[in-house]
C-alpha cells in the first residue's frame, strides 16, 4: 500500500513538472509570427487577469492557437497516417481554440480594450482567428512541428492523484466502492417500485416536429465521411437529428425544484433556472467502435436544486442538472445506446438497447457500466422516455415513446452557456476557469475528496466530468463504449 501511495505522489508531482518550462509558442521566426506571439501572450494575460478562461477545451502546451478536447485526442491515431488527416485534425484543434478564445474576448470587459491593435472584441476575435490560421499553415509545413504536436496533443484526466495520495486511496477505495455497489443495488430496487406503481408525472415533449422513419434512414444512406472517418452533415441536418431523438421526459413534479429550464443570470453569483422557458440544451459528440466512428446527440437539462431530503444532506445544493446522451448506428441512424450523468459527472448509467451487449470484461475493483434499464430494438426516428424521480432527480425508468402528447419544451446551443447575458448587458460564462459552477458546491466533497475528483458534487463544464468515483473514467472518453460493450451489427 505504501507502494501505491508513492506512485500516486510521484504521478502527481510529474504533472505538475510536465508543464513548466514549455514555450507559449512554435517558435516565432517572421515579422508575424512575431506579432502572433505577442498578440496572444497579452490577450493570454488579459483574460487571465479577468478570470474569464474557458475551460471547456484544454490548451496545448508549446502551441498558442490550437486546444484539444479528448475527442480529438483519440483522432490522434488516424491524423498520424496522412497528410489529408492531419489537416482535418489540425482544423479540428484550430476551430476549439477560435471557438474558445471568441467565449473570452466576448466576456472580457470593455475596460480591457483597447488591446494591443484590437480597439473592441470584434478585432480581437479577428486578430486571434488570422493568427491561429498563420500557425496552422507553419505547423503544415514543418515535420518536426507536426510531430510534437501530435505527441503533446492531449487531455489530462481530471483526477487529483495528489488528493488521492494525501486520502490513502489505494486503501480507502474498496469500502467506497463497496458502497456504490450497495446504491446501485438500491437504486435497481427503486425502479421495480416505479414500474409496479409509478407515481404521478409532469410529461414533457419536444416542441419541434420529428420526421417519418424513412426520412431518418434515408439521411444516413451514403453518408459522406471527412479524412478522419467522422460522418458529415450539414447545420440543417443535425438539426433534424437533434428534433428528431430529443427525448420525451416524464418527472415526478413535487415543487419548483422539479421544474427544468434555462439558465440566466440575474442579480446572484449562482445562474437562475427560468422555468417559465423549459429547454433542453445539446451538443454532437463522437465515439469510436472498431475503427469507426460513431454520432452522438447529447441533450442537457438544469432543474434550480437538489433539495435537502433532511437536516444533514450531502448531496443538496444549488443547481442539478440531468444528462442524457443518445449513441446512433452508423447505417440507419437508429438508437443503439443511451448512457446518463448528472451535471457532477456523478450517476453514470447506461441504458443499452437489444443491438448491444455487455462485455464480459469488467476490471475488478472499479466502477465500470452500472446499466439498471435496458430497452427493445429501436427503430430511426423512435424517442426514448426518461422517467426522473422528484428532488433527486434520478433516472428511474426508460421506455420508447408511444407518442402522447404533452408540455412542450425547446432546444438550446449549449455554447450559449459560455456567454451567457448579464443584466448590466455583459456576458459571462456558468463555468468558472477551472471548468465548475461556482455555488453549485456540495457537502459530499469534505467526504468524497480522497478519489481525487475536485469539488465532487459541483456541477461542471463538458470534459470536466470525471464519472466514477473508484477507478478512472470520463463521460467523453473516446473509447468509453467499446471498452465497456459489444455492438454485434459492427463487428
């Protein structure tokens, strides 16, 4: 044990080195390159200087201009096998940071312009873009470069290792995980009390029109593929997708914290829930099975609180949000695979459909895929019902829709959280720079800390949610579907 305790200390202190003594920059040779270079060390210490730092992409150390996420860390393999590739993956890494770097300067103040020869924001998102497209086309052009990027292109995890040395985790895992295990057991009792006697529920059901089956499959038939085998749709397309499985939600309703909505800011540091505007908010996604490359639809709702169930509750505290994602067939588009967290990263359940199958290889000593519901075949084009128990708002059951009607809801950009009005007509992001929601704290994280998660319990930023407890797992691991399951139509 003293063993493992060490090589958690020494893990922890070389993170902490690999980032010192890295250059802010490919290495600046011309007059704009030069000018680059200065360009984003200012803007760099401008936004580091307002707290505004958006976290949802990393940044790559040695290379100002580009960010990663861990989708396209798990490209890095396909971008090392050709030119074409490399050029789909290096666009990748230079529209999250062009992405991430117009999150900042919109929510930097107006106090911070002029800024260097950007005189507003409207130039500084201009000036950034021109200089990551000068970089990108060095990077083109030099081996040497290509090569150091693809090396260094990376997600760190987002476990402590130093928390889990200091919290003796190599000893104090095993009764925690004999506790998950004990809730899981649990919360499968709880959905056979739902499905002998549901309580009452509050429908909801998207507002926008679906579209017939064929139509669905028909979208999917000779799909084009960009260099790096992702599928390619248009706006307009996935838009339909989103319509078409945005799923139809079934809550218990027992007061205002049961009521989603969107996410504004008024006069306190915590977002606001506006439940007078139910929404939904979504991102695409990506995983990877057998070489391919799979879509995912992923669909986010934020309910004000968790409420304490009593005095002394761990788990209560402001905000709760509710994930659900959706895993689609490569061929015909039609559901193969849900999968759920909440907001924490914490709960991550799967709901499989008959097209797939467990592995029979779960590590021991870990938390791996804890699926309490599992669903028939699904067809393009069928909606799954999420049933949500109240105040907790747990996942309590699935079924596929049989279409009745109900409360209408809308879909959202989630990017709109990163820039997100303010009454005094500014803007700023529901995660902070180290990616959590500030206020969303939970009292968990005085018990929780020695697995290494930070703040276990607040809610946080996409690639931020580390979902097991015991063990190492992210909600956007690239391979987190085929380590943990088999899609027999695939194979």
């Amino acid at each position: 044990m003293i063993r493992a305790v060490a090589g958690l200390l020494a893990s922890a202190l070389l993170a902490g080195c690999a980032s010192l003594g890295a250059p802010a920059a490919p290495a600046a040779t011309d007059a704009e390159s030069v000018a680059c270079a200065k360009w984003f060390a200012q803007l760099d210490a401008m936004i580091e200087q307002h707290g505004v730092r958006d976290a949802e992409s990393d940044r790559i150390a040695g290379f100002a201009g580009l960010r990663v996420d861990r989708l396209s860390a798990g490209l890095r393999g396909r971008a090392r096998a050709d030119s074409a590739a490399f050029d789909a993956w290096l666009a990748r890494l230079q529209r999250l940071d062009v992405e991430g770097r117009a999150v900042e300067i919109t929510n930097l103040p107006r106090v911070a312009f002029p800024l260097d020869a950007a005189g507003d924001a409207r130039a500084a998102r201009k000036r950034s873009q021109r200089c990551s497209e000068h970089w990108s086309a060095a990077l083109r052009a030099d081996a040497t470069l290509r090569a150091s990027l693809l090396d260094r292109a990376q997600v760190p995890d987002r476990y402590l290792d130093w928390q889990r040395a200091l919290g003796l985790y190599p000893l104090v895992r095993w009764p925690f995980l004999a506790g998950v295990r004990v809730a899981e057991r649990n919360h499968q009792a709880l959905i056979e009390r739902w499905l002998a006697g549901p309580p009452p529920t509050e429908r909801h059901v998207p507002a926008m029109a679906s579209a017939p089956q064929s139509e669905v499959a028909a979208l999917w038939r000779h799909r084009p593929r960009d260099a790096l085998g992702l599928p390619l749709f248009t706006p307009a397309e996935i838009e339909l997708l989103f319509a078409v499985h945005a799923p139809v939600l079934e809550v218990e309703t027992k007061g205002a914290f049961d009521r989603f909505g969107a996410l504004a800011w008024r006069d306190g540091a915590v977002p606001a829930v506006d439940s007078r505007t139910p929404v939904l908010y979504r991102r695409v996604s990506a995983t990877r099975y057998r070489g391919q490359w799979l879509l995912q639809l992923v669909y986010s709702l934020w309910f004000p609180e968790r409420p304490a169930n009593s005095r002394v509750d761990l788990l209560a505290g402001a905000l709760d949000a509710f994930v659900l994602r959706v895993t689609l067939a490569p061929d015909d588009g039609r559901p193969l695979l849900f999968d759920t967290i909440h907001g924490c990263g914490c709960y991550h359940w799967f709901v499989p459909t008959a097209a797939v199958e467990r592995r029979g290889n779960a590590p021991a000593g870990v938390e791996w895929a804890f699926a309490p519901v599992t669903l028939p075949p699904m067809q393009a084009g069928q909606r799954i019902v999420v049933r949500l128990e109240s105040a907790s708002h747990y996942l309590v059951g699935a079924a596929i829709d049989a279409g009745q009607p109900g409360l209408p809801y809308d879909l959202r950009d989630e990017s709109e959280l990163r820039t997100l009005p303010r009454p005094d007509a500014t803007t700023r992001s529901v995660f902070g720079p180290g990616g959590l929601v500030a206020g969303s704290e939970r009292s968990e994280r005085f018990l929780f800390w020695p697995m290494g998660i930070a703040s276990a319990g607040a809610m946080r930023q996409w690639g931020h949610h580390a979902t097991a407890f015991v063990g190492r797992r992210h909600f956007d691991d690239s391979d987190l579907i085929e380590q943990r399951f088999e899609i027999p139509a695939l194979e």
